[in-house]
C-alpha cells in the first residue's frame, strides 16, 4: 500500500536544518552524525529533502499506526547520498488530523 496523498508529502525545510543535520539538537544529533558521513549538510539541503519524498511518493508503507495529532506512516526506502553511495533508511511520515497532506517526521537508518 502506497502513502495516501503521497503527490503531496513534503519536508519542511526547517526540519532538516533545525533537527535531522542539527548537530546539537539533543535527539537529532545522532541522525546527523549519521547523515553528515554520508554527505549531507547545508549546502545540499535539498538533495536531501528530495530524496525524503522520493521515498514517500515511491515506497510502500511498512507499518501505520493512530497518534494523538494524527495518522502516522513508517516507509523504507534507499536514499541516494552526495558522496554517492545509497543508504537504506526508515522515514516516518504524518498526516496531521484534518490535513491531507503527509508531513515528514524523521528518518534514520534502517
């Protein structure tokens, strides 16, 4: 089964900047040890991002569960990194209660 409204699913730019390459936030900083061995950073923010939705809008679900904010998605994917290898990791989407579009949530290695 595919993300609903996948055509949709976004990363807010912030996300990635503030939490998933932040290298002092206090539960990001290990996915950006992470993300930053394979390249990633600033500079190439967007490479990143579009490989996220890549992943929403191409891979199955893995599992789906109920939230208190809404309906959350977990899907595996390969992500393609600037120093070009792939990497597989997990993504975990949302879809916020009375949104339709999936928000990122996190990722890290699958």
């Amino acid at each position: 089964m595919k993300l609903p409204n996948r055509e949709f699913a976004y990363v807010p730019q912030t996300k990635l900047k503030d939490y998933l390459l932040s290298e002092t936030h206090v539960v990001g900083r290990s996915k950006a040890k992470f993300f930053r061995l394979f390249g990633f950073d600033e500079k190439n923010i967007e490479v990143l991002q579009q490989g996220l939705v890549k992943i929403a809008q191409t891979q199955d679900i893995k599992d789906e569960f109920p939230s208190s904010h809404g309906k959350k998605y977990v899907i595996n994917g390969t992500l393609s990194t600037p120093i070009g290898k792939s990497v597989k990791i997990e993504t975990v989407w949302i879809i916020d209660k009375g949104q339709e579009k999936p928000r990122f949530i996190t990722a890290y290695p699958d």
